[in-house]
C-alpha cells in the first residue's frame, strides 16, 4: 500500500515536472510574479547611534512606499518593504544587503546613511546587478570610479559646500574664508569644493583647522580658527560633533569676528543644542519642513511624516522620500524590473516631489537639486518646538556641482551605464 | 576642560577596580545618565544647581543598585573577573538603549547657566570662559575632599587597604561587601558629577559615555590602577596630550595617547604610580 502511495506521488511529482518544463517556466514565473508584491529591501542602522534617523528614514520610505502603491504600484505589484538593521556595522550592511537579494529576491535594494555602510551595500548591488539608491549623502564616486547601480538622491559634499560658497558669494559675506572640520574623508571632500570655488569667485581660501572626529573639547581649535581672521568660517561636522561644536563656538563668540556657516545641518542637531545656539549661524539643508508652505506636496508629507512620528521630518527624510519614489516610479514607467533597462531610465531623469525641480545627471548620478541655506533663530524668535531655521535662500543648479569631468569622468561618455 | 572631566571619571574607574578587581565597562554609563539626570532636572525645575547635586544622587544610588543587584551575584564565583568584564559590557550596551526608548534618541539641550556665560579674561589668545573656570574649581575643590575621604576617613582606610590586598581586609573582620557597594556608589556619582558638569558643552546623548570610558580607560592604566594620584596625573597628561596634539597635528591625537600608554606600560608595567598588589591578581 505505501509503495503505490510512494509510487503514485512520485509519478504525479514527474507528470508536473514534465509540464512544467513543457510549459516554460517563464510562464509559470509570470503568474507568480503577477501576484507576488515587489520587494524593495532596506537597509538602515536601527541601532546604535544613527538609530533615530533610521527611524525617520524608515518612516519617510512607507510614506513613499504607499503613494507608489496607491498609484497602481509596479507593473500591477505592490510594493513591500522588507527592512534590515545594518547594526552601524559595514560587515552587517553587507550580509544583510546580500540576505536581501538572494533570499528576499528584493528588486532593489535601498538605504544606508553614512559612507561605510554605503560602500558595503554598493559592493554587493554591483556583484548582483541590483540597483542601490542611498539615504545618505551621495559620495561613493572616486575618481570617475563608481558601480553604475548607484544611486542617491541626497546631497553630494561638493555640492553642498559648493551652495554654501556661492551664497556667501553672492550675499558679500566676505572674501577670506576658512573652515573648521573633523578630520575624515567626508569633510575633506567639502575642503576641496570650498578652496574650488573659493578660486572661481576670487576669495581667499586659508585653509582648514581640522579637529579629531569625536572632538569634545573644540575650545583648543578656536584660537587658530580666529587667527586666520576669516570674513567667513564653514564649519564641517556631525552628529554630537556638530552639537558640541555649535555650543562651544557659540561660547567662545566666533560669530563677533566671522560669519559662522555649517556646512550641512540636520534639524535633530539643533534639537540637541538646545533654542537660540544656531542663532545668527547659516546651515546648509536639503530640505526643511517649512518648504510645506511653498510645496503642497510637501505638506502633505509633513502631516503624514508627524502623524507617524510625532515630529516635524528632518532634510535626510525628504531626500529618502524622493530617493524611494524616484526609484519606483521609473520602474513603472519603464514596466520594468530589469537592472539596466530602470538604470538607463533614471539616467536623466527629471523629477519634482517635495521641493523645486531635480535632476539625476546622467554623467554622475548625482542628484542635480537645491541646497537650502537657512539662518538660524534665537530662541526668543522661534514659533514653535521645531522652528529653528528661516530659509534665506535656495542655491542649486548645475553651479553647484562638480563638472563630471572633475570628478575623473570621460566627457566623452555622457552617462555612467556608458562608461562602465 | 578635558583633563578635569577625565580625571572626574577615571577616579571612580580606578577606584573600583583597586578595590573590586573590575574592569567597569559600566561607568561610561554612568557619566552619560549624569547628564541626562541634569538634563532632566534642569527641564523640570530650571535650577542647574539643583541638577549638580540630584544627578551624582541619584546616579550613585543606581551604581549600588547594580553593585548589590548585579555584580554581588558573580563575587567569589569561578572567572569572576571575566563574569565582570561581560556584565558590565551588557549592562553599557543596554542601559543607553533603555536611555534611548526612554527619551528619544535626539540629543537634549542643556545650556550652561546665565551667570556662567561670557568671557573672564584673555589667556594668550584664548579668552577664558566663566564656565571653563567653573569646571576648574569643581575639580579643585573635589580632588582635595576626596583624598581626605581616602585618606584621613576608616572608609577610606578600608578602600585603600582593600585596594592592596582585599583579602586580608575580609580576614580582619571588616564588612567588606557595605565598602564595595560604597565605593560602587561613589564612583558612579564620580562620573555622573563629571558628566552633568559637561553636559552644556557637549551633546547630551544615549552614546556619549563611550568615547570618555576609553580615554578613562588609559588615564588609569597610564596613571596606575587603583593610585589616586596616578589617576590626578594621568588624566592631566592624556587631558593636555589630546587638546595639544590636536592642535598641532590632529591626526595623531588619537594615536599619541596610545603610544604613551605602550610607553608607560615599558618602562613602568603598573603606571606612573601604580604600586604592587591586588590590582596584579
């Protein structure tokens, strides 16, 4: 009885194997496919010290997710998000961008927020051919070296020390710069776009004082940044980095002498400095959430990002929202999944979500936006909880990147997939 | 500021490992929940005052909290060292996740107090600030009180005795388990003081206790394990060596105190001032 069982089964299994190869198993995939959601695999640090910002990035990209979703999806498919912990670790980053695309058989691949961990999943996107959109600043391109899935929508260094440069430019802050900065890869990026600029509008570039990464003392560094007697002094630093540096600065009264600028902020920094210490200091933002105002669409994004998180969305978040959408609506548009094809498609690409007009370049992938340079408030000055900043003005454009051929390109070729 | 906030710290580090043998990977903790019990403090009544006292109060209670909660269990028991080294490991990485469910993850704001704002006078080219000043005197007035209290007090007997042989302390009779979870307690109140006091410098976050344990960690190896004044001396030379080099050529800030600790740890295997016993075991 059990081998006629045994036997019947395994016939059965041969007869479904043979109409299934008859068949094709293209076809079979389709039908399976047509029911299946799309996988969109997300790596961000959920814990440890970027935890927060996970958070909101992870709140920005289900915002993102569900208004891909509610306009029919991709190719028919949903979308799901199927989000990893990166651990702040590069080796987890990596592990799990990798669990992500061979056992999630996600489409593409999201996330990271510093450079470490971008790196580890750009590896494994380009060993995959899977495409890799970043969260955080879009910096991998070395020397014209860049795996041609890598994406990111964020600000490049050089454009937002180039923004910074070209208002002070504009706004006749003063002709002597300087700038204070951790010493690591990132900030020497800004050096070279503030000393770039400094020589195209005719300033005076003294140099940098730079300061260990995870500086907590900056009063030793401030008499050397005063003794170069800027008009202007960008300041190039992060996270409780940049919270300490803005108290101390602040204490020490370089604003009396120099206009202080930051090179980039991010809303939750001036939280953790407390009312009134950017006050009178210029910052650099992708965004801010007072662009609700200006943009409808950004409003809307606004009260669904506060509703989920109780606070108002930081610059990172916009830039994740429109890194997701940007990403997912070229797939549709171009119905398709295909590495290369959706690739070629986002080469170019224009678009417009939370802010003005953007840009993916197709020599770089860098993200062709405005940099909003906003002023800070005193704490007398401040509306609500997180009114911190005015918006002075909006710095974009092709002037505030770097030419492609700057960055090691051939001017010859005029987008990445071309060239690798 | 640096070396009167590393020697706040590290002399509960040492402390606690003269007399306890262990290494508190803990403590770094403890400077962080100073400032968020300032923070908290100064957030509910407004008074930095009252924060200077409360934080070091309260934190130093939750420090014999873990003493007589936690570590009492692993006294006596096979690898005890070792046992201390993984439950304080545990208990750093869980505290600041519980710091951040608690309180969000975003820094907390802690100014330093109007009458301690502005410059005092001009010190070469650095204009000295009320509250560097502060900082100073907080560290000059401490120091004095807490050599009396190891010298001149029969606690402070009992911890230096235990700090140079623990063993003969218990075979004399002495309760010795009341002296651990004191000096637990002191040390813990030791870094949650040097922590409030920093706070309206720095960022007050869930993280920043990390970085101040390792350089605590060299200014009691380079200072002596268990040596008071090892640890006075060893936190000025790390405090001055970092803010000094970091001027003159930042990039070997990081490597120089290592290098200095390597250096000390050849010529002088137990620190600068580090005198043989227990701490050896």
């Amino acid at each position: 009885m059990s081998l006629t069982t045994r036997r019947t089964i395994l016939k059965g299994l041969a007869g479904a194997g043979a109409a299934t190869a008859v068949s094709g198993f293209p076809f079979v995939n389709r039908l399976a496919l047509g029911q299946q959601s799309l996988k969109l695999g997300v790596v961000v640090p959920m814990t440890g010290p970027m935890a927060l910002e996970a958070q909101e990035m992870l709140a920005a990209t289900q915002i993102a997710v569900e208004d891909v979703n509610a306009d029919g999806g991709v190719m028919g498919r949903k979308v799901e998000t199927v989000i990893r912990d990166s651990e702040f670790k590069p080796e987890v980053a990596k592990r799990k961008a990798t669990e992500l695309i061979e056992v999630e058989k996600a489409a593409f691949l999201v996330g990271a927020i510093v450079g470490f961990e971008g790196i580890a999943m750009a590896e494994v996107g380009c060993k995959n051919d899977v495409i890799v959109s970043f969260f955080g600043q879009n910096f991998l391109t070395i020397k014209g070296k860049m795996c041609k899935y890598q994406f990111g929508n964020n600000l490049s260094p050089y454009q937002t020390a180039a923004a910074a440069a070209h208002f002070v430019a504009q706004q006749k802050m003063g002709k002597k710069w300087h700038m204070l900065a951790n010493n690591y890869s990132w900030p020497q990026m800004f050096e070279r776009a503030y000393s770039l600029v400094a020589k195209q509008v005719g300033a005076e570039w003294t140099g940098v004082t730079w300061a260990p990464l995870g500086t907590r003392d900056f009063l030793p560094f401030l008499p050397k940044v005063a003794a170069a007697k800027a008009d202007v002094v960008f300041i190039t630093t992060w996270a409780a980095d940049q919270v300490a540096c803005a108290k101390q600065v602040q204490e020490f009264g370089l604003a009396k002498q120099s206009q202080v600028i930051h090179s980039i902020t991010e809303l939750t920094f001036a939280e953790a400095a407390g009312k009134g210490v950017y006050e009178n200091f210029y910052a650099g933002m992708p965004w801010y959430w007072s662009l609700k105002d200006q943009y409808p669409a950004a409003k809307k994004y606004y009260d669904r990002h506060y509703a989920l998180r109780k606070r108002a969305p930081s610059g990172y978040t916009a830039s994740t929202y429109s890194t997701v959408r940007v990403l997912l609506d070229t797939a549709r548009e171009v119905k398709s999944l295909e590495t290369d094809k959706v690739t070629r498609a986002l080469e170019g690409r224009k678009f417009q979500y939370l802010k003005g007009p953007e840009q993916i370049r197709a020599c770089d992938h860098v993200n062709i936006q405005d940099v909003y340079l906003c002023k800070g408030k005193s704490a007398a000055g401040m509306k609500d909880g997180w009114d911190y900043f005015d918006i002075v003005q909006a710095v974009g454009g092709e002037a505030t990147a770097e030419s492609c051929e700057g960055e090691g390109f051939d001017p010859k070729k005029p987008s990445v997939s071309q060239q690798i | 500021m640096n070396g009167c906030i590393l020697i706040l710290v590290a002399l509960g580090l040492s402390i606690v490992f003269g007399l306890m043998g262990i290494i508190n990977f803990a403590h770094g903790v403890f400077y962080m929940l100073g400032a968020y019990a300032g923070w908290l403090t100064v957030h509910l009544t407004g008074n930095f005052w009252l924060a200077l006292a409360v934080a070091p109060v309260t934190v130093g209670l939750l420090g014999a909290l873990v003493e007589r909660g936690v570590l009492k269990r692993i006294y006596g028991t096979k690898n005890a060292n070792f046992a201390g080294v993984l439950v304080t490991y545990g208990l750093a990485i869980m505290i600041p996740d519980l710091v951040r469910m608690t309180f969000g993850r975003p820094g907390k704001p802690f100014a330093v107090p109007q009458v301690l704002t502005g410059s005092l006078f001009q010190l070469g080219a650095t204009e000295v600030h009320g509250y560097r000043v502060f900082i100073l005197l907080v560290t000059a007035v401490l120091l004095p009180l807490l050599w009396l209290l190891l010298n001149k007090t029969n606690l402070g007997l009992v911890i230096r005795a235990g700090t140079s042989d623990n063993l003969m302390v218990q075979l004399l009779g002495i309760n010795v388990a009341r002296t651990w979870t004191i000096t637990y307690s002191l040390g813990a109140a030791l870094a949650a003081l040097a922590g409030v006091i920093t706070a309206p410098l720095v960022a007050v976050a869930p993280e920043m206790g990390g970085l101040v344990l390792i350089e605590c960690f060299i200014v009691t190896v380079v200072g002596g394990m268990g040596s008071f004044l090892g640890v006075v001396a060893g936190g000025l030379l790390i405090g001055q060596t970092l803010a000094l080099t970091g001027m003159v050529y930042d990039v070997l800030a990081d490597v120089v105190i290592y290098l200095m600790m390597a250096l000390v740890l050849l010529v002088r295997p137990r620190g600068l001032f580090g005198q043989e016993g227990m701490s050896e075991e």
